[in-house]
C-alpha cells in the first residue's frame, strides 16, 4: 500500500463525497488487469484516517479512462451515491475538459474533404459545437466517427474553444453535449485534432509516461446532501507543455462558461 500523500490527491473531501485528482495510468475500478484500482486506495485512506473498523463503503459514480487524468468523485455513504448516481444521470453534474491537441495537418480525412473544411474555425477562443455519428468496435476498443448517421452509430456532440497554445499544440476547453465511448479523444480526431499522445487516434507520437493529454479539469454540481454548490479544480499535470500553454481566453461578455453535462467512463466514454 502506497504512502497515501504520494499516490493520492484528494481535492475535496466531506463526511458524504471525496473528490480524488487521478492520475494516468491508474484505473478507478478493478478490471481484468488485476492492477489496484483507484476506488481501493481512496479506501484505504478513509480506513486509515478514520480509524474504521471493518469494511469501508465507497461507491463509484463515474469513471474515466486509464491514459486520462484529472478529477474523480466519490460517495462516502449509500445515500450520496444514490443521489449522485440521479444526478449524473440527469446531467447536474457539470465536467470541463482540457485537452492538449495537435494543430491540423494538411490531409485529407475519410471523404476527401480537405482537413480545413471539417474543422469549424475558432481564433477568437468562441465556442464551436462539433456533431457527429459514432460506431464502436467492441474488439478494438474505440469509436469511429461519421458526418452522417449509419448503421449502428450513435449521434454525439461536443462544444470546444481554444483557451491556449504553444508552437506545435492547442490546448482546447471542452463539453460534452452527450456521452459516448471515447468521444472527446474520437471526435477531436475526426476534425484533425487528435489529443497529444494518443496513438489509438491518430497523434504522431506517444507521450513518454503513456499518458494522453486529456484532462478531467473541472467539476460542479449541488452537494446531495448539504445541497451547498461544489466547484474544484484539478491541477494540471506535470507535462510543462501544459503550464506553457495555459493562456486562458475569457468567454465573451455575457456568455457564461460551458460545462459537460456527463461523467466519462472508462473505456466507454472519453
């Protein structure tokens, strides 16, 4: 077991909800793989640091994929995981992505259509809604993305804007409108924008630590139990790349900021 201050951020903690910043590579819940999930060691700190006798009960309410980092959250007791589970089911509770993105590259996407085509325009850091259909392969693990419905696909929207660059990347904000397998990683992809690192869709190149630069950023919603708002930030990852990045453009004057209605899960949302 980990020295918990090593392995573990959390970044909200209550008697009813515990909000852990995860890092890369580690899963939230036990999977064929065998490895400690997430879920155990935030276990384990309560056990610890409570001084609980016996089991400790912790439910899982969302879930994000392994090369992703950033904010997850937890019930401490069965009535906020119950309350919680409505809520991301209604869409109350409210995620913000940051995502590290490749710049287009001047090729030519399934279609024919020239890449600066299928990317709305976006130099002003507005926010642009991006639809498309997707279709899962089940045996690959990943999603493909159409302009058009066709058999077995599935209708998925997001909005971005461009908060930030460096000379080789844009580091984009980014809310679902729906949630669907791997969907920010697919449909970024799909406008010739694939997230840093991730070679399943389409980066150049892996990230050393096997990480992908997508970050759960942001997380808002009522307290199920308090009912008193909870709004907290992830810190970015230790990629400088993202520190140099971070020039944070401010939504236009009277335009709120967006948020992401749904929770990813892990290996069946972004």
């Amino acid at each position: 077991m980990c020295i918990f201050a090593d392995c573990m951020e959390i970044i909200y903690e209550d008697n009813h909800v515990i909000i852990v910043a995860k890092r890369s590579g580690e899963i939230v819940q036990g999977d064929k793989t065998g490895d400690e999930p997430l879920s155990e060691t935030v276990k384990a700190y309560i056990k610890e640091k409570y001084q609980k006798p016996g089991a400790v009960f912790l439910g899982v309410v969302h879930r994000l994929d392994r090369p992703v980092s950033g904010l997850v959250v937890f019930a401490r007791t069965s009535k906020a995981l119950t309350r919680l589970n409505e809520m991301f089911r209604k869409g109350e509770v409210h995620k913000t992505y940051w995502a590290l993105v490749e710049e287009p590259t001047p090729t030519l996407p399934k279609g024919g259509r020239k890449v600066s085509d299928c990317i709305p325009e976006n130099s002003t850091g507005e926010w642009q809604v991006v639809e498309h259909w997707l279709t899962r392969n089940e045996k690959q693990n990943k999603s493909y993305a159409y302009d058009r419905e066709v058999p077995g696909s599935k209708k998925a929207m997001l909005k971005y804007r461009v908060i930030g660059h460096t000379d080789r990347y844009e580091l984009l904000e980014v809310n679902l409108m729906t949630g669907r397998h791997h969907q920010i990683r697919c449909q970024l992809s799909a406008i010739g924008h694939p997230i840093k690192g991730d070679l399943k869709y389409g980066a150049r190149r892996s990230n050393p630590d096997g990480s992908i630069s997508l970050l759960a950023r942001r997380v808002e919603f009522v307290h199920p139990v308090s009912k008193e708002p909870i709004c907290v930030e992830a810190p970015l990852p230790e990629d400088k790349l993202w520190q140099k990045a971070e020039t944070p453009t401010k939504p236009p004057q009277g335009e709120a900021s967006g948020h992401s209605p749904l929770g990813e899960t892990e290996g069946g949302r972004s």
